[in-house]
C-alpha cells in the first residue's frame, strides 16, 4: 500500500471512531434516561401527584433545596416545581464570589412569593459583601422578613459601623419584620442606614434589635412616622440608650420591650408616647430600673389605659412600692391591665416590698389580672395577704410570688 492509502485508510478509521463514539453517548444517555425512569417508578415520592410531593419536600427540605436537586431527576423537577422551597434562604459573609450572579437564579425559581432572608456576617465589617445585598435589595419587592446577626467576635476595637448598603431606590412594600442581633460583641449601626430601612417598608410590623450599639448622627428635624408598626422589641443584652426610639413616631404601636437605664433620665421614653400616643398593650422595661424614674413612668402609665401586659425587670423596690401605691389610689391608672410581671434589683440589700402588699391587693380588687408575677420574694405576705391571694388563684388567677425554687402562694 502506498502512503496516500495508508492516510485514506487512517482517515476512514477515525471517521468509524467518531461514529461510534456518538453511537455510545447515545447509549449511555438513552442508559441513564432507562436508570431515571426505573427510579422514578420505585421512588415513592415521584409517583405521588405533584401538591404531595412538594408538600413533603417543604416539610423535609426546605432549607436545601439545592440537595434534593441532587438527587435524582424526578426530585429535581419537583423542587423545581415547588417556588415556596425557595423563599427562605441564609447568606454567610464571607462567602463565595459567584454569589451575587447565583442569588437570581434563586430567586427566578421563587417566582413571585415572598422571600425570608438571613444574613448571617462573620467577622469585621468588611466582610459584608455589598454585590449580594445589592441583589437583595434589587429584589426588595418580595422581601417579607429580613434578619441580620453577626456570630462571631471580630475583636477589633477599630471596628466601623457596618454599612448596610440599602439606598433610597429600593423599595421593601411586602416587608414585615427586621431582626437585627450581636450573638457576641456589640457592633455598631447607624441610626440613618436602619431609618433608611424602616422608610422603605411602609408595611413594617415588628422590629427586633438585640446587642447592638446604634449611633445617631442625624440633623435634630430628621423624625420618621412608622405608621404600621406594632411591635419595637430591644433584647435583654442591649446596652445603652436605643437611640432609634429619638428619631421616630409609631401611631400603631402595640408592643414595647426595652431597657431603661437611661431613657428615663432625658424623659425620651414619655416624649416617644406622647408624640405616638399609641395602643400600647405591652410593655417591658428593665435592666436597671432606679426609683429616680418612678415619675416619669407614672406619667408613662397615666397615657396608656390601653396597656394589657407590665413587666417590670431589675426594679428598684422603691419604685415598685411607688407603683403599686399609685395602682391603688388611682382605678383609672392601668384600668385594663391583666397581666403583672416585676423582676426585683438583688443585690447586696435585700428586696423589700414588705409594706405594700396591701397595696397591691387594693389595686388587683379594682381591675380583673389575670396573671400576677413577682420575683425574688424569700419572706412570705402576711397571712391575710395570702389567703386574699390565695382566693384568686382558686378564681382562676394564675399567682406567682417567691423565688426560682418554690412559689409562696400556693407552698
């Protein structure tokens, strides 16, 4: 044979080899399509109709929706199905590059549902990635919760207060709450990126801030009207005063759970009422309550006859000895009130409220509590008390009055 057919022959060689090679990965597809339809006909949950399946994926998955697509094809088509497995999802800072081009893509497979998101920061504020809360914000419209923690201890007293990215072009009209919280260190916010936040959302419901430090650098004129607020929740690790409270208005108001160390002291708490004159139902104030303070939440009370619900945390005794004097000289004060929670200061005096049982029993007798609780409490009422105390219990009112260990009421 010559050179020219040996070439030819090499040629018609290969031409067989691609020919072949085509012929396999159609086997091998038409293998794999065989494989997905035999494990769709053992796998239970692809031969269930489709509301089943998602249903069960929602219940099992839904923080993975990802994984089930991994699975087999029949899942995936199922979670592809499903938008509601993509509405809640958590982002981790520092994360990967290629985030920001992946969030749409999730998003796109929620359709048009509202979303949940949790963004979880590790570390200093540099590594909160402003391209994917830029994707978050683009896609505001859908946003229904929004939780923001940092979880670690970035250790750097040079920290920065943490921008938060959100501009006055977004627009949040699905959003109802925002949660804000420092599992470790503190870290700082400006007052102006939350307000930013909070004039976006005109359908905002609840807000919960625990262990942050907000810093206010806005112009004294600088207020906001939150019109559908109900619930301002600051945590039990909060320190120092929440500057936010100075720069809004909140007509709807229906809960209010903060510390009060040094509200009081500027009268910021009462101005925060009188200017919102809200439905308040329930309020909880502690953390450092001195008996200095007792007059301006009596005055606090005297504008709130809507309030159900009063806690009371780390109370001086004085002051509870206040409150309880005016309970009972004065039926209007408080009319609706049901439930009685007061937390007693220890420290190295003793708790006293020993003279003012009787004053409580006078005002639980002109208003219908239902729930009574006082702690720590070591030396029991007098016996008349008691037996008055424990009279209501037999009515149905639920009394706690003693320490962690044993409830004096009902020893």
């Amino acid at each position: 044979m010559s050179v020219e057919d040996f070439r030819a022959r090499i040629m018609q060689l290969d031409i067989e080899i691609d020919l072949q090679k085509e012929l396999l990965k159609k086997l091998e597809y038409d293998r794999s399509l065989v494989r997905r339809q035999l494990n769709a006909a053992l796998d239970p949950v692809a031969r269930l109709p489709l509301e089943i399946s998602s249903e069960i994926f929602l219940q099992g998955g839904r923080q993975a929706p990802a994984v089930l697509m991994g699975i087999c094809h029949a899942w995936t088509e199922i979670a592809l199905a499903t938008p509601k497995l993509w509405t809640t999802i958590r982002i981790n800072f520092p994360c990967a590059e290629d985030l920001a081009e992946v969030l749409p893509v999730w998003f796109q497979r929620a359709r048009n549902r509202p979303l949940s998101i949790t963004i979880s920061l590790c570390g200093h504020s540099s590594n909160w990635n402003h391209r994917v809360s830029s994707v978050i914000w683009r896609h505001g419209q859908q946003l229904k919760h929004l939780e923001i923690l940092d979880d670690d201890d970035f250790g750097d007293e040079s920290e920065e207060s943490l921008d938060l990215g959100a501009t006055n072009s977004m627009s949040l009209p699905l959003l109802e709450t925002l949660t804000m919280r420092c599992e470790r260190q503190q870290r700082d916010y400006l007052v102006s990126h939350i307000i930013d936040l909070l004039r976006q959302a005109p359908n905002i419901v609840k807000c919960i801030f625990d262990n942050i430090r907000t810093l206010d650098h806005l112009p004294d004129s600088d207020h906001l009207i939150a019109p559908s607020l109900r619930g301002m929740i600051f945590g039990d690790r909060h320190t120092g005063e929440p500057d936010i409270l100075h720069r809004l208005s909140l007509p709807a108001l229906e809960t209010l759970v903060i510390p009060i160390s040094s509200i009081f002291n500027e009268e910021h708490l009462l101005a925060l009422i009188q200017r919102s004159a809200p439905p308040l139902q329930h309020l909880a104030l502690g953390w450092g309550f001195y008996f200095t303070d007792s007059f301006h939440l009596l005055e606090c009370l005297h504008i709130v006859p809507s309030l159900v619900r009063f806690e009371m945390w780390m109370a001086d005794p004085r002051a509870v000895n206040a409150l309880f004097a005016a309970l009972a000289n004065s039926p209007s004060l408080l009319p609706n009130l049901r439930n009685l929670t007061i937390h007693l200061a220890s420290g190295g005096d003793e708790p006293n409220i020993s003279d003012s049982w009787r004053m409580l029993l006078r005002a639980l007798s002109t208003r219908r509590v239902m729930g009574l609780e006082i702690l720590p409490v070591t030396m029991p009422p007098p016996t008349d008390v008691l037996a008055s105390l424990r009279e209501l219990v037999t009515a149905g009112v639920e009394i706690y009055i003693g320490d962690d260990e044993r409830n004096l009421v009902v020893a």
